[in-house]
C-alpha cells in the first residue's frame, strides 16, 4: 500500500510508493570511478592551473600557490556568478531582475586525486568542514550577500565536472526558493508551539527509533520521515543550533567522523553511488536563532526519475525511509 | 555577465547564467529513438496486456479492450495510488500521512508503436487533449481528490518506461507544491493589482516580443521570464481561463495545432530531445477562476546537472530565454 507523507518542516507531500518498492537490487547502481588524469588542476604540483588560492592549510615554510597543502579554497574558474561590480536591481515591467553579483569558490579538499571524504580520515574532513566555515565567516562580511550553498556533488553523476574531490560554495544576493520554504516552516512551527521543529523531529524520532541510523554524542543520523529521494539522509547537531558557521570546533570533529561513517555505509551498500551533499543553515542577515536549526543533507543519486518530480514539486519515492534507514544502520562502513 | 532573475509568479529565482552560456552543439544532445518492439503492450492488437480500458476513440463495430481504436486510456499496471478503498488522514506524533488514495491513468496516444505527438497530426492530438479533458471531469467527481496531475515523459532520458506514445494523469488527494506556489503567486497578484498575473505575461510579452516563440488566434507559445531549464517553453490560452477542463473545443484545436508545431521546432533545432510535458491547472475545488490560468510546460531534457537545482530549489540557466525563443522562432518544424 503506497503512503502519502508530509513533510514536517515545508509541508511538500510525497508519495512512499511501496507498490513499486524497490529493493537494493532493483536500482541501477551506477558506481562512481575515480580515474588518474595527469592533467588534474586539484592535484598537488598543478597549483598554476587553478586561480589563485583564497585560503589554504598549508605546512611551514611552503608558499601560496605551490606544493605543500592539504586543502586549498580558489575562485571557480567558471563562475556563475562575480563578485566584483555593484548590485544593480531593476524592474522591467512585471519583471524582476539583478545582475549576477555574487561568489562562487571551490574548496579542493585533498591533494591527492584518488582521496574521497569515506577515505580522508577523520581529522582530513574536519579540516574541510572548517574551511566552510572560515570562507562563509569572511564572505558574510560582504553586505550584498544574503545566502551561502555549501555543498558537494560527488561522481559524474551527481553533477561532478572533475574526479578529483571537491566542494563548491556560492555567495547569493537572494535568499533560495528551498531555504525559504524550510524558513517560513520553521518559523511557523515555532509560532504556534514555541518549539524548534527539527529539535522536535530529533526528540521524537529517537524515542521511535524506526528512522535512525547511528549517532554519536553531538550529532545524529536519520532518515527523515518524508523523504523525496531513496536512501536521502539528514545529518543534524543535537543541540539547537540555527549557523552552521557558529558551530563549535568539538561539534565539527563529530560531524567529521559520523558523515566519513554513514558515507562509507552508502559505500558499502548502496555500491560508491554519485550523491549530492548540501548543508542547510539560516538565511545570513535573518535572526532564526530560535527555529531555524543547521543539518546536512546527503542524497544518493539512484534513481532516474527526474523532470516530472522536478517540474511538479512532486515527488515518488519507491523506498521507505524505514527501509532506507534499516539498510544503513545495519551495515558498518 | 550573468543575471538573476524572479518568476513573477512563484518568486522563484533562476540564475540565468551567460558565463556559462551554452551554443546549442554544447549541449550533449540525447537523440529519442523508437525501438520496434513486437511485445508493446500499447500496440493495436496487445489489448490483452493491459489493464481494461477506462475510456477509448474506436470505429464503429469494434469492441473494449479489442483492436480498432485510435485512442485508449487504461489503469497505470504499476499504478503510485489505489483508487480502492477510503481515504484516512492520521497524525503519528508530529508527522501526518495519509493512506495512497488515488487515480493513476495511461493515455495510449496512437494504435502504432512510431507515433508522436509531433508526427500525428493536428485531429490526432486533439483527441489526446479531449481525452486528458474527459478522464478530468470523470475522475473529479470523487471528492477524494484535489488536483489532477496530467504529464507526459517522452524518452528514456525524461523518464519514458516504454517507447510507446502515452500520457500519464495522477489524481491525488493533496495538491502538489509546486501548483499551491503558483496559486499562491497569482492570488497575491490579484489581491494587488485584480489582474491575473498570466494575462500580464501575456500582454506584456506580447509586446515586448523577444520572448515570443510562434502564436496563432486563441495560443501563444514562449519562453518564459525566468526559466529554471534551457528551452524551457510556455504555451497560455490568450483568453482568460483558470481550468484546462473548461476549455472549449475550438481552443483545444487551436492547441493541438501549436503544440505539434511547438514539438516539430525542437525536434529540428534539438535534434529530437527527450522531453517532460505537464499541463499546470487549478486545483478541482477551489475557486480560481479570476486569478488562476492554465497553461501546458515543456521542458526538454538538454542538461545533466540535476541534483544540486532539485535539492535546493536555485536553479543555474545556461540559456538565455530571449535566445532559446529565437531559435525556436526561426525555425520551422
């Protein structure tokens, strides 16, 4: 019997079609392969292929744009979006428009090309969690800014233009359709009850149990109760927290080590799939200390259904995330 | 430069994003190819593998769920909600759910494996609108249900399970996010000015010209403002009208001419694209008829980037729209 779900946060409804319930071994597992390119720019040594770095961590005694790092932050080299000019809105019409002013960064995570955040240990992945946080901390300074997408897309699949592990942030003028959604949702929520939702949905599903997949003493793992994606799992700071950037630095280690976990249990059962990593925080000149609460986002691409769900806002979802959830709790990485 | 831009209705924005700018031979282009297949379920004369037919266009003498028809609709065999049984709404704690009550329709377009809409002529198609038109007013007389979803997958690529023409309709017993943003947008546009925002369009485009793709006496086909998708294409009734149902015969003709034209175009310029077709209407029972107006969408499926825009609702165009409608203007199918 197919379900209708709400989502708690935004109210989009989806449907948890079990009538077409798919088992593991129904999905065209599409494994992501990382190949040896020479000409790599991410690479250590081709440092004068990429713009000049923004930021880095670097080992004594090396200089900016040469060997010896473990993580460099450089400008896109293709940007959507520039940061120099000013921001010029300007009606036409009924219409609405800005020019393109914003900043769009690359944080290149490893020097070496065949390292993924399921295999750079744990204190590797902290380092790039920190790099989120120092860039957006000193974008936010920049008062055209309204919003910063931090996020991930791993494999050619999931929209990755290069092997070599990567994440991207974009410094926006506008506040994006999904983050305002959760926003107005939240809000809302904390209207009527005084209550975080998220904080809600963490204290009530650990009572139930049925969506968890692992914790650890900051941070907790679960499949949310209406999930629009197969085996779409939330990662979320267990005390209310609405800036991913304020995020304390013990809160960072434990992100690092149960994300490096619950990506190495997709490994494991879902194959290496390609996936989409997103971290949700509040909007940056908004107060939503009381309701908006930061979580990360990870999505497996394993299904290929795509324009009508995105065409509709309407989503078919063939695995229950009690399912989902079972599948990645058991398994260990 | 790149630019943002707000669709006047939703107030989603879009980067339209020029830096990135795609020529047409960037795209990867991703041929439909109809494969001859001698065990189609929706050929003439495969009556007996589907589901027994719900409504059909047959000659006289010929008999359900036999051959001699030129239009059938039948029960998706895998269908995402059950018509049977009654609708139940719970509560678990802080989440709601409600059991998979609902409709889930096929339209076989064409007795012949190789038809398309863009190949079958302007009366053939037309019996596919009346077809979409006559299953609405049926299913809407179950007060189960909120919204009919009506779209069409064409191609693998967009999510075609068969090469076979077909249509799909989905009554659900909620109404989808994206449609309830819509009505939300156009009702506060009423509320403000007691015009209908996609009149406004309309006029302003009209004169405006650079967005219009081809018109005739009762459609226009455009680009929109703010497309989420490169050739992304509107086709409105000039005339005022919030519910597709309602539409009368003669601008059903008037739709099937331009929608054939339209497919023909991207069939030239797109070399054959895999596409998603959605017809955006207002919900069964609630009153929209001043402020709401219906419209089909066409979108072809041209990029790969996918799961970023879903999970975050920022979408990046590399197309300009003024450039997709003068492409699509300047060639005729």
């Amino acid at each position: 019997m197919s379900e209708l779900r709400k989502d708690p946060v935004t109210g989009r409804w989806v449907i948890i079609s079990t009538e077409r319930s798919k088992r593991l071994s129904d999905f065209q597992l599409e494994s992501v392969a990382i190949t040896p390119d020479d000409g790599c720019p991410f690479c250590e040594g081709h440092e004068q292929m990429t713009p000049r770095e923004l930021l880095s961590r670097r080992r004594d005694g090396t200089h900016a744009d040469g060997p010896g790092w473990d993580l460099r932050v450089v400008p896109n080299q293709f940007p959507v979006l520039r940061v120099e000019g000013t921001l010029d809105r300007r009606g036409e019409g009924l219409f609405d428009r800005m020019n393109g002013i914003g900043a769009h960064e690359v944080v290149i995570e490893s020097p070496r090309h065949v390292d993924t955040l399921a295999t750079m240990g744990e204190s590797a992945v902290e380092q790039v969690l920190g790099a989120f946080r120092d860039r957006v901390q000193d974008l936010k300074r920049d008062r055209r800014f309204r919003y910063i997408v931090i996020f991930k897309n791993y494999g050619k699949g999931a929209g990755a233009s290069l092997d070599h592990s990567y994440s991207q942030l974009i410094a926006l003028p506008i506040v994006p359709r999904e983050v305002r959604d959760e926003m107005d949702g939240a809000r809302a929520h904390y209207a009527a009850k005084e209550r975080c939702v998220f904080c809600d949905i963490i204290a009530q599903d650990s009572q139930d149990g049925r969506r968890l997949i692992a914790e650890n003493a900051d941070m907790v793992a679960m499949s949310p109760y209406a999930p629009r994606f197969p085996f779409e799992t939330w990662i979320l700071p267990k005390r209310h927290q609405a800036l991913f950037e304020d995020t304390p630095r013990h809160e960072f280690a434990s992100l690092a080590r149960l994300l490096g976990d619950i990506l190495r249990r997709m490994n494991k059962t879902l194959r290496h799939p390609p996936y989409n990593l997103l971290i949700h925080t509040a909007p940056l000149a908004e107060p939503a200390g009381d309701f908006y609460h930061w979580h990360v986002e990870i999505i497996p691409k394993l299904t290929k259904v795509a324009g009508f769900e995105w065409a509709t806002g309407f989503y078919v979802n063939p695995t229950a995330p009690e399912e989902a959830a079972e599948v990645l709790r058991d398994s260990r990485g």
